[in-house]
C-alpha cells in the first residue's frame, strides 16, 4: 500500500528492467518505448495492476496494449518482469477512489 502512495525509485525500477532489455537485444523502437513508459508509469504510481497493461496509456502504442506490442512469449517474460510491481485491482480502485473524492 505505501508503495502505491508514495511511487518507486525510478533507479531501481530502472535496474530491474536493464536485465530484461539485455536478454532481448532485438526489442523494436515500439518495444523499447512501451517498457520505458512502464517503468515511468510504475514509479509513478508504485505498481500497476494486469488490467492497466491493455488500457490508456499503454493501448496508444496498439489497440490490445501489451499483446499487441510483444509476442506472447515475450509478453509472458514482461508478465514476469512486472510480477514484483503488480497491485491487487481492487486495492487499486480503492486507493484511486480515495483520492478521486478529494
């Protein structure tokens, strides 16, 4: 819960990430995008549910957001990568209708 308050140290989220690209030398322009604004947006937001990967702002880069930008096998390591970022959704709805009221 303190994490989605407060956001995460982009460094750090930065590190996590930096192992994935390098397993994936090839990733495209798009595909190099796409985990940029995730790591943004998780630092932002101290996580991110499964839901918000086929939602605004990740359904700009395609219309099905993250399996529209990777195959499913890469999408699954991204699914991976993220598991340590991911918020329960309803605690997400909880915590964004908190601050919705305000």
């Amino acid at each position: 819960l303190l994490k989605t308050l407060v956001g995460l140290d982009n460094q750090a989220i930065s590190r996590h990430f930096s192992q994935f690209t390098k397993n994936h030398p090839n990733l495209s322009a798009l595909q190099v995008r796409f985990l940029d604004l995730l790591q943004s947006f998780i630092a932002k937001h101290g996580g991110i549910t499964k839901a918000q990967l086929f939602e605004e702002p990740f359904s700009t880069f395609h219309l099905h957001g993250i399996d529209g930008i990777f195959d499913p096998k890469s999408a699954d390591e991204v699914f991976e990568l993220l598991t340590p970022y991911f918020i329960d959704e309803q605690l997400n709805q909880r915590i964004s209708g908190a601050f919705s009221n305000e």
